[in-house]
C-alpha cells in the first residue's frame, strides 16, 4: 500500500499546476477590474431580473390586502345588535 491519498492512481499525459496561496493576491486587481465588472454584470441582468421582481411584489402586497380585507367583519352587519 504505502500510497498517499493524492497517489493512488497514476493518470498519463496530464500535466496539472498549482500556486501556493501564499504566494497569490487575495485582493489583485479588485478596484481595477472587479468593480466594473459587476457594474457590467449588474446592468446587463437588471431589465432581465427587475420586471418579475417587480410583478412579485405587486402581486404579494395585492394579495396581503386582499387577505385582509376578507378577514374585516362588515359594520353594517351589527348596528342593530345592542
């Protein structure tokens, strides 16, 4: 046996690299690249993703009040009880 976990089986012609993480950037090129990026990504899905959230949200408030207007008792059914 005497394998470790990574060596238990040999794979051909397949050559893998690998970096330390201590010799990476946690943070490289964040305010450079990464924030226009998720303005481009933020633009380019909001006409997609707005008008169904939108639609939910009416929907949800319509049916809230809707809910609670059936759940009021009439007045008009009790001004001769006394």
């Amino acid at each position: 046996m005497g394998h470790h976990f990574g060596d238990l089986a040999r794979v051909r012609h397949v050559i893998t690299y690998s970096l330390s993480p201590f010799e990476q950037k946690a943070f490289a090129n964040c305010l450079s690249k990464g924030i226009p990026n998720v303005w481009r990504r933020f633009r380019g899905s909001f006409f997609k993703v707005a008008p169904s959230l939108v639609v939910l949200y009416v929907t949800y408030t319509w049916g809230n009040s809707a809910n609670q207007a059936s759940k009021r008792k009439n007045p008009a059914d009790f001004e001769n009880d006394v």
